[in-house]
C-alpha cells in the first residue's frame, strides 16, 4: 500500500471488524492475513495504537512472507509511532529497510525512523545525542530519496534539528560567559560562527564573541567580529549593541590582526560566507 493511502486505509479500517470484535477467544490463526490487518486498521482508528500494532505484527508473525505482511511492518511503525512508542517504531521501520530496501514505501520508513529520533527534541536542554541522530537519518532521506514526497519535509526538518544544535551551544556558552569563562564561552560561539552559520543564532554568537573577547582585552578579535556583525547583520539588535559596546571603548568594528575571525571576515567580503 502507498503511504500516500494511509490515512484513507485507517478511515476505510473503523468501518471494519472483521469479524474479530465478535469472536475475540477465537484464535488469529484462524484468520486471513486481510482480516487481522483490517482489525489493525480498525484499532488504529479508534487511536488504540498498542492493539494496532499488535494485530500488525501478529500478521508479520503469521504471514510472514505475504503481501500483507510487508504492508503490516510499515503500518506497524506508523502505529508505535503514534503512540509516541519511537523505539519500537524506529524497530519496525529499520526492520522494513533491511526487508524492503527497494520498495516504494522505503521513502516512508527511512522518514519515520528518522521521526523516531527528531519528535523527542521538544527542549534545549535534552540530551543532544537524538538531534544528532535525527540529523543524520533525516539527511539518509534527503539524499537517498529526494524526489520523494518527504524530502521537502525532511529538509525543513533538518534545519530545525540543525538550529536546535546551535541552540544548545549559545546556551552553554552564555553560561560561561555570566560565570567570567570567557575563553569556554569563546569556544563555544566559536563553534556557532564556524560550524553553525547558517542558523539564526549567529548573529547572537558574534556578538557574545565581542562581549567576551573585550573582556579578556583582546580588542582585534572583538573589533573584527564586529565587522563581521556589521556586514551580514548591520540592522539586528545584536550589531547595534556591539557597536556601543566597542564605540563604548574608542573601538571600531573593523577588521584587524591575522586571527580566525580575520580569515572569516575575508570570505565574508569574498561572498563565501553564509
């Protein structure tokens, strides 16, 4: 079945009960393969998402090497998946890969093992191990299916997960930086401004990288990420307090020195930045 058909095979399923609701001691075994899938579909529209997944697999058990055992294993990752159950859909939608690398609903397996991992980064704070994760199945998506229906999704998908990394980082290093670490809290900016470019928290971690840098008395390094600020970000709030803060002490927001920020600052003017 096309994944696109999901949601009318679950509408089509709560009209179904195959015969099961009424005889419920009776064993599966004495059911077709349509017929315990169809029960799966009926559970997974009442939004009994553990029963759902249970009759799919009991068709994978049954079954194993019929059609419907194939649809099963991949409704039986939409299922857990709705339950919020992301191991045991990630289980089933990797299982779906190694069985059915080539098939059509491939594209939605990869898609739905790689949401296993990105719908559990709802916070700054978690651990940054799934985002990494999700990164990289989202990216399988992107590359290995991109003329599918989920590419678009993925990307944006991806970009969050992305921007979410660089989150992380200006957080610790704001910690740092509150606590007078300025060389940590450096290291960390660093990380936004060479690695994280393309997220919404560089112009933030230029300016961080002006605050802690004029801390330490290190005025080229601070000057120089402020012409940085002032080129890509010259109407963000955070360029207009880093140019106080270093019209503040007689500075410019210029370039100056041979340092990483210089190197940057070049391929800034070269276009071959952001």
């Amino acid at each position: 079945m096309g994944t696109r058909l999901l949601l009318s095979a679950i509408a089509l399923g709560a009209l179904v009960s195959c015969g099961l609701s009424d005889a419920p001691t009776v064993p599966l075994e004495n059911f077709t393969a349509k017929e315990i899938y169809d029960r799966g579909e009926f559970e997974l529209s009442r939004q009994q998402t553990e029963d759902a997944a249970r009759y799919f697999g009991e068709v994978e058990r049954l079954y194993p090497y019929s059609e419907w055992a194939k649809r099963s294993l991949i409704m039986q990752a939409f299922a857990f998946h709705q339950g919020s159950d992301y191991a045991n859909s990630r289980s089933a939608a990797q299982r779906y890969l190694d069985f059915y690398p080539a098939d059509s609903d491939a594209a939605y397996a990869q898609y739905l093992l790689a949401l296993s991992y990105y719908d559990q980064i709802d916070e700054v704070g978690r651990d940054q191990g799934l985002t990494f994760q999700a990164l990289q199945s989202l990216r399988i998506v992107i590359e290995r299916y991109p003329e599918s229906e989920y590419a678009e999704t993925a990307i944006l998908k991806f970009d969050l997960a992305f921007d979410h990394l660089a989150g992380k980082e200006m957080e610790i290093g704001r910690y740092y930086l509150k606590k007078g670490h300025y060389g940590a809290a450096i290291n960390r900016f660093r990380a936004v401004v060479e690695d994280f470019q393309t997220t919404s928290h560089t112009a933030e971690a230029l300016h961080r990288l002006v605050e802690s840098y004029l801390a330490l008395g290190l005025d080229a390094e601070a000057q120089t990420a402020g012409a940085i600020l002032g080129h890509n970000y010259q109407g963000t709030e955070w360029y207009q307090d880093s140019f106080s803060l270093l019209k503040g002490q007689g500075l410019q927001a210029r370039s100056i020195g041979d340092n990483w920020l210089s190197a940057i600052y070049r391929q800034v003017l070269k276009g071959e930045w952001l």
